[in-house]
C-alpha cells in the first residue's frame, strides 16, 4: 500500500479547524509564517519536507496511524489517550511493517532478565527513591523491567506518607527504551493491548505526576523519555540525547509516548521526532519543554 504526505506551504494552509482530521494521510507543512494547528509537522524547508515524506512513504501505516493518533487524542483525558495508543500500537503489531522488521531481526523473541533487583529503592523519611539498575542491558524495558516499575509505583500509590519519588539509573544511560529481544513474545497483539491496559506504568506515572521527579542521563530512547515525560519534572544531563525510533519498527511510541510528549511539547513537535527517528540534545529538549532544568 502506499500512503502519499501532503506538503503544503504554512500560508497556503486553510483556516478552518475541521480539516485536518479528515485529511487522509499526513500533513507536513514548510516555511514561514504562523504555526497553524492544520499540520502534523511543520519544518522550516520544503526540502526537510520532503524528506520527512521520504519517511512516510517508507513506513506509511505506522506514519499514518501516527499522526492519527496525534490529532485524536491531544485534547482527550490521559486515560482515554492511553487506550487509544495502545490499541493503535496493538494494530500495527498485525501489520506488515513490524512483521517485516521481525523477520530482519531473525532470532526468535527471548526473555531477558538481569542478577539482582531490577530497580533498588531506598526511603528517607517522605522521600522514596528509585533506581534503575540494569546497566548491562542499558536499563532496557523488559517485562522485568515493567513489573518492578509496577510495584514501586503500586507502592507509592498506596502509601500518601510518600511525598516524593524520584527516579534516576545506574549505568552508561538512563534507558535505551523496549527491549526489542522481546519483542513478539506475547501470544497476541490483543493480549499486548490487555497488558497495556492492567499494568502500564504511563497510567500509574500520570496518576502520581505531581509527586515524580525524573533525573536522567545520556541516552534516553523509546519509552526512555515516553514515561518520565509524564513527571512534573524532568532533570537531565546535559549530555543528554532524547529519541522516539518506534517508526523503522513499524510501530508508534507505545509506553506512553503518543500522550506524555505531546503534552509536554506539542503535537507538531512530537510528530517530528516519531517520523524523522532524529536525536534532540539537551538544550533542545529544554527549549521545548520536554524536560525541565538541565545539571552537569
């Protein structure tokens, strides 16, 4: 199939506000002038227009369900926003795209788990804090991974005497993202959604929002940056790199991504980094609002 993204010069953009929805495929508007809400991207150049097109015509289900995705949710309640990710993520796991990615990656998926406890925790007084401690692995997600996330935000959920909680990570990074050794052990793309939708850390992080700090470091990759993103704040390295990679999978960020980001740096924005597969820094990252305050 092939899905062809419409390049439009930010002027020649219409004003009315119920035509992006129903455009059908990608919208990447270029050049000068007022950011329009009637874009899925908006590059400075036709010619990083037409790259970013490059891209979509490359990977174009997961690029279309992308920007879909994007444009319904960015004013839903995060809950709704998380169902919606995760059944669109789940799709695409049907899809051509991750089958064809799958069978490049050749091995058949395996359980990955580590020596020692995943995240050590320690509690002073009010203040619990959380460290990531898969350094071999770069703290990838695994289903490890996951389920001790679970239990330390269980934890915090259940007990108010906790004022704050603050992640940060043992190792060369904070997180390379899923654990793509993984990936394709679950018996359904339906099953996926079902875990999703019971043990999800991105529900658990929004809900505790206001008590989470986040500080993290060098590589932040896939749900890396997708869940701290949810946090009230956000302390980076400041040679810290951010990326959503998901696209070359055939998938759209999947942890959290497709609502913490835009939420934090737009729509538009969020759009970019999912279909170009490009790395911010730090300073740029500041500069959108993706994280908060950056410390050598």
């Amino acid at each position: 199939m092939s899905v062809e993204a419409r390049l439009v010069p930010l002027h020649a953009l219409p004003e009315d506000r119920g035509w992006l929805p129903i455009q059908p495929h990608p919208v990447i508007a270029y050049g000068e002038g007022p950011i329009s809400p009637n874009a899925d991207v908006v590059v400075d150049s036709q010619q990083q227009a037409e790259g970013l097109a490059q891209r979509v015509q490359q990977f174009p289900l997961a690029a279309l369900t992308l920007v879909q995705v994007l444009r319904a949710t960015e004013h839903l309640p995060i809950a709704s926003a998380l169902d919606m990710e995760s059944m669109a993520y789940s799709n695409l796991q049907t899809g051509d795209e991750f089958k064809h990615w799958l069978a490049q990656r050749g091995a058949e998926p395996q359980t990955i788990t580590g020596e020692g406890d995943p995240i050590l925790l320690n509690r002073d007084g009010p203040k619990l804090t959380a460290i990531l401690n898969r350094p071999d692995s770069r703290n990838s997600m695994t289903v490890e991974m996951r389920d001790a996330w679970i239990e330390v935000l269980e934890l915090a959920a259940l007990d108010d005497s906790i004022e704050s909680i603050q992640f940060s990570a043992n190792g060369s990074c904070f997180s390379v993202g899923g654990e793509l050794r993984e990936f394709g052990s679950l018996p359904s793309p339906a099953v996926a959604h079902w875990v999703r939708s019971v043990r999800s850390p991105a529900r658990m992080l929004a809900q505790l929002s206001e008590r989470l700090t986040f500080r993290v470091h060098r590589a932040c990759i896939g749900s890396g940056i997708e869940l701290p993103a949810f946090a009230k704040r956000v302390i980076a390295d400041r040679k810290t790199v951010f990326q959503l990679p998901e696209l070359q999978l055939g998938l759209v960020p999947g942890a959290g991504g497709c609502v913490s980001i835009p939420r934090r740096i737009g729509r538009q924005r969020t759009a970019w980094m999912v279909l170009s597969g490009r790395k911010i820094n730090a300073e740029t990252a500041l500069d959108w609002g993706l994280v908060d305050e950056l410390r050598s």
